[in-house]
C-alpha cells in the first residue's frame, strides 16, 4: 500500500490490523488448548505473551513511518471542525486574511506583470539592448543612442550577435483616410528577426529594401491595419501615404506586438532614409537592440563591442574619444512606476500584517481558553509536540481557506485597479494571475497562517501542564496578557506608520495644488500639429503657412488668442541647451544649462504669464531685426545676479547670437506642481521668437511645435473646428494629442494624488482593523479579570474607577505602540520624500493630528469593554469562583 | 525455566525476522514461535514488539505481505522476503558474523597472555 492509499484506506488498514493480531491469539490460544491447557488459561497466557493489544497496534502505527500525515489529516479534520463550530470567528478570520491577501495578491499580480515577467518574445535572455557609453558625463549621463556610422560598424563587425537598429520617425498619413499623426519607426530588415516576432500578414523587410534607392515599402501595426483598411486582406501591396511620400505595404505586425514603450503604428525601412544627420557620427538617435547567435555569450559580445569601440576611438578620435559600445539584458522600462509599485505593496504588506496581529490574538485568546483541555490531552498522553503541530494545523487552514478567497479577490480586483491607474501603466496587457502569483499568494497565506499559528502553538508548548490543571476553573492569564499586550503594541504601531504616511501624503497634495503654475490654467487648448511634408521643404514658407495658421486660428469662434511654442510646460518633453553670457563659448560641460523656448509673440498673453520688466515679444522680432530673448525671473538671477537684466546679451548657438534681454517675466513650472522644486533640475527659462529661428532649423522646430489657444469657451470644444481650419489644401495637416492646461498641470500631481487615495483606504482599512484588535483583546483580558473586579467593587470601587482601571491598562499599550509607531512613521515619511516628488519632510502637525484621530479611535474600541466591566454585579462574580 | 533467558541485543529482531521469512512465505504467529523453537527458549523474543517491527520492515520495503488461507483454512498475513529484504539480510548476517567472531576472539584471549 503506497502512503497516499493510507490516507484513504486507513479503515482496511485498521480492520487489517486488528484481525492479524486477533489471528494471532487465537493460533496462540488453539496451541495451547492443544497442549492441555484450561482454555480461560490459555487465553490469559496468550495474551500475557502479546501483550497490550491496543498498545501493540500503536507501535504498529507508529511503524509505519507515514503517522505525521494521518495526524495532519486528522487535524486537518479536527479544525474544520472547529471552525464550523464558531461560524462567528471563522467568517471575520477568513474576511479579514482574504482581505489581506486579496489586496497583497493585487499589488503583486501587477508587479509580476510589469516588473518581473520577461519580455513576452522567444528566449527573452538572449535579448540586448546595445548603447554608446562615454567615459565622461553630461548633463544626460554618460549613455547615448547609437550615430548611424557607429551603429554600422557594430553591426558589421560582430561575430556573435545580430544586431538591429531602429529610430523613431513620427508623422502623418494623409491616404488612405482622414489625416492622421501616428508613431513611426524607422527600422532596419531585420529587427523583428532579432525579435522573434513573426509578421500576422505578409512579410518583414528585405536586407536588399534597407538600402538608399531601393523601392519604398512599409509595415504596419495590427491597429492600423484595422483602423484604415478595415482588416482587409487586400492591404497588402495597397499604398500609404506617409509624411507626404507613398509606401507600398508589405506586413502587418502581430496583434498586441509591444516594443520598447509602446506600438508605432508605420516601420520604414531605415537604410532607406538620406537624412544628413544618419551620415553624422556626432549625431545620435539610432536605438539598438540585438539577439545573441546561438552559442555565443554575453561577455563574448560585450569583448567585441569593447574591441570596435577601441578601434573607432582611434580611427575617428573626433567623435569617438573616450566612447566604447555596452550591451546589456533588454529589459522593460517601468523605472518611472517602479517606486510607486513597491510603496504600495509595503503599505498594503503593512495592511496584512495587522491582519495577521488580529488574528494571532484571536486565536491566542482561544488557545488560553482552551488551556484545561489541552491540558488534559497532555495528561492523557499527547506529546506536547503533537499539540503544537495541532495549533499550527489549524492556522495553516485558516490562512490557506483566507488565502484561496484572497485570490479569488485578487482575479477581480486586478483588472479595476489597473484601470485606476494614472495614466497608463506600462505592460498592462501582461498583468494576469499565473503561476507565480499562485505561488507567491500560497507563500504568503501559509506565513501568515504560520505568523498568526506560532504565539499559541508556542504556548501550548510551554505551559506548567500541572499548575493548569490544579488552578481549576480559575484561568492563569499572566503570560497570555503580556503576549497579547504585544500583539496591541504591533497593530497600533503598523497602523500608525500608515495613518501618518496617509496624513504626509494628503499634506503634500494640499501644498502642491495650492502652488502657483505660473501659468493662468483655465480655459488654455494645447495641441500639437503637424505641417505638411512638402511645406516644410522652404523655411520661408513653413514661416509664411505658420503665420497663416495663427491667423486663421485667431478668426475661430471661441478663440481669444492663439499661440505656437515648441516645449508646453507640464507636458512631457524639454528643451534643456547651454548659455552663456560673454562673447566667448565655454565648454559645453561648463555651461549652464536653460530651458528655451521658441514662441510667437502671443504666447505670454494665452498662458497668462505675468510681465516683470520691461516687454513681451513683438511681431517686430523676426529676421532682419535684432535677436532678442525674454527671460524668467530664476534665469534673471542666475544670469545677472543682482545687475538688471535688461539690456544684457545672451549667447545660446542657435546661429542668431547674441540675443539681447527685452524683458523679464515670471518663472513657469515646466516640471510640474511637485516637480519644479527639484534642485537638480535646469529651471531657468528663456524664450525667444520663432520668427528669429535660422533657416537651418525652421524644419526641425517646425516638427516639434504645438499650439497654446486662450479660448472663451470649453477648450476641448474648439478642437474640431481648429481641426479644420488647420487641415490644409492637401488634406495632410493635423490637430493632434490635444489636451488641456488644466489637465496637464492636474496630470503632475497624478500620481501623488493616486498614492495618497490608497495610502489613504489603507490606512482607514488599519485604523479598522487595529481598533477591532483592541477591541478584542482588550474585551478578552477584561472578562478574564471579572473576578478581580468583582473583589475591587465589593471593596467600594466606583464604576469610574473600574472604567479607569481599564482604560488604563489599554492606554499603556496604546501608548507604547503610537511611540514605536512615530518612529517607523519617521522612518516611512524619508522614503516617501525620497521616491515622491513635492514631499517635504514630515512635519509635526501631520504627526499630531493623525496620531489623535488613532487615538481618538483606540479609546473608543477600548470604551466598551470597560463600560462592560464597570456593569459587572460583584455578588455574581465573586459567585463564578 | 532450565537456562536463564537473555534479552535480544538491539537490532538483531530484524535480522532474525529476515532470516526465518527467508525460508519462506510465513504468518506473524509463525515467526513467533519459530524463532522461539530455533533459539531454544536462550533468548527473549517479546512477541509484543514483533508485529511492530513486521511493520516496519514491511514500510521499509523488505519484507511484502499479503493475506493467506493457512493449512487450517483460516486467513492470515503472510509475510514473504523481497529482493532488497534478501540484500539486506546478506549484508546484516555478514556483519553480525564478522562481529562476533571479533567478540569471541577478544573474549578468548589468556589474561595476561599478552606478554
């Protein structure tokens, strides 16, 4: 019989048992009949021979080597039972730890999700990403993107790795269909070999296609597929009409095909591209990613990349000085959602553990009340060991039983919080229960189970057998007090680190939505547009259509004043170059940087930025005049110092030096309400007239540019008839990422506010739990001193006195608990203030007033069970002993 | 009671379990008095502690069991030597033998003969 068929035919065994022992007495029996032996005789000397039946079939158990499970499952049954025995207890335990594991499961199904699952391609840890690492910092670091010249040469040279190559390339598709600006990547052939990914319609571009000349031909997503051919088959070989140039479409990706951080919508070929910043080798912009060949190594690629990097250091020592070439895993990257991932499942962890606490006191207080009767089984021969597998058992199912409902909790909740989410969470669609959250929430309900288990398995353990069982009906409670006094301390101080968190995030939030932007928020439109291809051919006339646009824009109704600016404060992107103040350069690592912006001269009227000094840019600052420059106040002092600024000139190698300092204006939060109080960013602000741009650059800044519209009326609203008028002749001009000012300066404070909302339901869901412990624990040491308190009465106590007497009691533990609180609160505030931005450090006002509210709420859960106690009729009591 | 018994040293019920299944298919109740018979009433064999160490070699897979009509057609557990029970039977004997040879040559030595 194999140890699992024990479990299920441990009757046979036992009936089996049973008859060959019986088998043996009467053989044992019949031999000694046979020899002349009185058969009550016999049957006695039989016996005396064999011994103790029962206890033979003991050892006999014992034998068998597999008594541990039948005992586990005995117990197993036995707290089964129980647990139906006291519905009660077993429905807040089992809400309790589902609720616990049910949230802790979430916080890691998305962490699992985003963070640690490889990238979803075939043999992901053969996957790199290649980049240019210079021996010297700058102000970006000291990682680059590939130059063309340089990507090539890699590409060329290595023996164990295929490399490919890609750079983002966004634009507008104006056929088939309405104009649209999409995400486009240039990309070399083989880019999806080195993937792994196979095309869902057609095919991958050849290596003879990633060649200047050859016929233009296009990839596109699965969406866009979708969106403009109406998942047609015929797609394939239909034309597309990208930035002004037709593609023959060859592929369509896969569907939910992810890359880097996101999905472009067109691929070009990239070899195909005669752009003169590809032929640049000081130019970067190439991304690099590459599968090792099968056989090589990591380190092997990494010594060939050194060794190319070496020799390209000494071939071109211009550009490539001090620069060598690095692989590394590809990885996702999720930095920015890393902290706020981890926060969460600290506080959520946090949650979990006063559920723990609760229940640990629970149980202790149930173990103690059992005490007479495990002393009995003690007594009646069960191995104290026995008793506290017993215990454990029994946490163990009840942590497992919390455990299942969590997950079942989980597999719902996760799809809603991940909705909630600001913003969108990088690698969503990655986010599902598999079998590593199935393993990490069965981990975390059997330490649980185990956690809340020990106190009492361990006291079980220890107990004086013999003093239990003389102290009668009278309960010994002094050890259990202090245990229980232990598990209070823990929950108030768990739940105080939460609650003072919760309280120094909503302070910050406060603080933060009560800055000033700089800007006039309310009724601002702000979208980005993209010209037509072949306007932006004539620097002239990308000047001329520009000046067109705002003109035209200006007639729409509802629109007060209407603007273009390349960078939009509080939206992603930034236009960080170096300054200088006399005529001669320094060196680019000693300049100080600003943030400049190339505007029309509306600009400061539509963002409501206020004048300090001297003017606004006019429509007199164009080519031909003067170059000149408004700055913010933080440049004004940085600048100049106390000198004034007016007047001053300003060098900023654009080819329109030096630009002379026409007014001052106040300073703009570019990084955001908590952002912009970061030292270490660049915050001096600079603008300058588009009209001033270089030739050389009107193209470029073109690409780059948005609108910024004042309107009279709900800015979203006059998005469509912008649309229109902006289309232009050709139907290739659009409107595009439209959105407001107001939204982009909420959007900053998004995910301070999205911490603060769960920091905060955490901490209610603490401050609930704690105060049920107390509660608890408390009404449970009071009703084992109802005969001590019946002595007090009697003696002429006043029920205040006996309410006091326990408030007492509480208050200490209550007390202790906030001061260890206050200091891993202390401890939790610095690791706020280092992963969220705007956080100051904790201030004494946040510590009081939270502190009061949990303690406002811990002597309300105590008030009841002393109340109760100070009811207590001293006859009756002291009648109970 | 003729001789005075000894107790069994510890370890050697199994081996002396092993060598009377050897010879053959046998029931608890056998054993017990085999044994008994064998050792000529010199040793001690506690028929308490007999059906638990059956069991034990049974778990430990050396010996097998299943049930039996005996000659007076009764059921009965049959006991029987697996191959790893032989194997282990081979090496025990050895090494009990080898040990007391050992024991009766130290015990055979002349006192003070050593000179």
């Amino acid at each position: 019989m194999r140890w699992w068929q024990r479990l299920w035919r441990r009757k046979q065994m036992e009936e089996q048992l049973d008859k060959e022992m019986r088998f043996h007495l009467e053989q044992h029996i019949a031999d000694l009949v046979a020899r002349g032996h009185d058969p009550v005789e016999a049957r006695r000397l039989a016996r005396l021979a064999l011994g103790g039946p029962e206890q033979v079939k003991e050892e006999c158990r014992d034998a068998r080597g597999t008594r541990w499970l039948e005992d586990f499952w005995q117990d197993f049954r036995y707290s089964l039972r129980t647990l139906r025995q006291r519905p009660g207890f077993a429905a807040v335990a089992l809400l309790t730890l589902a609720l616990g594991t049910g949230a802790t499961t979430v916080m890691f199904t998305v962490i699992n999700g985003v963070m640690l699952k490889p990238l979803a391609y075939p043999q992901p840890e053969r996957l790199l990403r290649l980049q240019e690492k210079t021996d010297f910092s700058t102000h970006w670091g000291d990682l680059w993107a590939f130059t063309y010249p340089n990507f090539l040469d890699c590409k060329r040279e290595s023996r164990s790795l295929i490399v490919a190559g890609f750079s983002s390339a966004r634009g507008t598709i104006s056929e088939p269909g309405d104009a649209e600006h999409v995400e486009g990547w240039e990309i070399t052939s083989d880019l999806f070999t080195v993937l792994g990914v196979n095309l869902s319609r057609g095919r991958a571009f050849l290596p003879e296609e990633d060649r200047p000349g050859a016929p233009p031909v296009a990839i596109i997503s699965y969406g866009l597929w979708q969106r403009r051919f109406g998942a047609s088959p015929d797609a394939l070989g239909k034309s597309l009409v990208f930035e002004g140039k037709p593609y023959t479409v060859v592929g369509v990706t896969p569907a939910g095909l992810w890359l880097d951080d996101g999905l472009p919508d067109v691929f070009i070929p990239l070899g195909q591209d005669t752009s003169a910043w590809l032929q640049n080798r000081e130019a970067h912009g190439v991304g690099a990613w590459a599968r090792l060949r099968p056989g090589a190594t990591l380190a092997q690629a990494q010594a060939e990349l050194a060794v190319v990097g070496r020799q390209l250091a000494e071939q071109y020592p211009k550009s490539n000085k001090g620069r060598t070439f690095i692989a590394d895993r590809l990885r996702p990257d999720v930095s920015d959602v890393q902290s706020s991932l981890w926060l969460l499942l600290g506080a959520v962890g946090v949650v979990l553990l006063i559920a723990c606490a609760n229940l640990a006191s629970l149980l202790l207080a149930r173990a103690v009340s059992r005490e007479r009767e495990l002393a009995m089984r003690v007594a009646l021969g069960a191995g104290r060991g026995r008793l506290a597998r017993q215990c454990l058992t029994e946490s163990a199912v009840l942590g497992l039983a919390g455990g299942a409902l969590g997950v079942a909790l989980a597999a719902v909740g996760v799809r809603p919080f991940v909705a909630f989410w600001p913003g969108s969470l990088p690698r969503a669609e990655e986010i599902q229960l598999d079998w590593r959250v199935l393993v990490f929430a069965l981990a975390v309900s059997l330490l649980c189970g185990f956690l809340f288990g020990l106190a009492p398995a361990l006291r079980v353990s220890k107990r004086e057998l013999e003093q239990t069982l003389r102290a009668g009906s009278r309960t010994v409670v002094g050890g259990s007090r202090r245990l229980h006094g232990a598990f209070v301390m823990a929950e108030v101080a768990l739940a105080v680190v939460l609650l003072v968190s919760a309280g120094m995030l909503g302070r910050t939030l406060l603080r933060l939505s009560s800055l000033d932007t700089g800007v006039n928020v309310r009724n601002i439109l702000i979208g980005r547009v993209g010209l037509s291809a072949d306007t932006l051919e004539n620097p002239e006339r990308t000047r001329a259509v520009w000046r067109d646009l705002l003109d035209r824009g200006r007639r729409v109704p509802g629109v007060e004043s209407i603007a273009m600016v390349d960078t939009v404060p509080m939206r992603e992107g930034d236009n960080q170059i170096g300054y200088w103040t006399t005529p001669a350069e320094p060196p680019q690592d000693k300049q100080p940087m600003v943030l400049a912006n190339s505007v029309s001269p509306d600009y400061f009227k539509v963002m409501g930025i206020r004048l300090r000094k001297g003017r606004f840019l006019n429509d007199q600052d164009r080519l031909g005049n003067e170059s000149v420059a408004v700055v913010d106040e933080v440049m004004a002092r940085e600048a100049f110092g106390g000198e004034e600024p007016l007047g001053k000139y300003v060098w900023i190698g654009l080819g329109t030096d030096p630009l002379r300092v026409v007014g001052v204006v106040g300073h703009v939060r570019q990084w955001g309400l908590a952002g912009d109080d970061d030292r270490t960013r660049v915050r001096a602000q600079l603008y300058y007239p588009f009209e001033q741009v270089p030739d050389k650059l009107v193209r470029r800044w073109s690409e780059l540019m948005s609108l910024a519209v004042r309107t009279s009326v709900e800015p979203l609203s006059a998005v469509e008839p912008l649309r229109r008028v902006l289309r232009g002749a050709a139907n290739d001009q659009v409107l595009y990422q439209a959105s407001t000012m107001e939204h982009l300066a909420r959007a900053t404070l998004a995910r301070q506010r999205f911490l603060m909302l769960l920091f905060g339901l955490f901490a209610g869901l603490a401050l609930l739990l704690s105060s049920i412990g107390i509660y608890g624990v408390l009404e449970y040491l009071t009703r084992q001193r109802v005969p001590e308190i019946g002595v007090r009465m009697a003696l002429g106590a006043t029920a205040g006195e006996v309410i006091r007497l326990v408030l007492r009691q509480s208050l200490r533990m209550i007390l202790i608990g906030v001061g260890m609180g206050a200091a891993g609160a202390f401890a939790a505030g610095r690791l706020l203030q280092r992963l969220v931005e705007g956080m100051r450090p904790a201030e004494p006002l946040t510590f009081a007033v939270m502190i009061s509210v949990f303690l406002a709420a811990a002597l309300a859960a105590s008030f009841v069970p002393a109340r109760r106690a100070s009811r207590v009729d001293p006859t009756s009591a002291l009648r109970e002993e | 009671m003729a001789a005075q018994k000894s107790d069994l040293p510890q370890g050697t019920l199994d081996l002396l379990i092993l060598k009377v299944v050897a010879l053959g298919p046998v029931h608890g109740y056998a054993i017990a008095q085999r044994l008994q018979q064998v050792s000529r009433d010199v040793v001690q064999v506690p028929q308490g502690s007999l059906y638990p160490a059956l069991h034990r070699l049974e778990n430990r897979g050396q010996l097998a069991a299943d049930w039996q009509e005996t000659e007076t057609g009764r059921e009965a557990k049959f006991y029987r030597l697996t191959r790893k029970g032989r194997a282990q039977l081979e090496t025990e004997a050895a090494s009990w033998l080898r040990l007391t040879e050992a024991v009766g040559l130290i015990l055979g030595m002349s006192e003070g003969g050593s000179e």
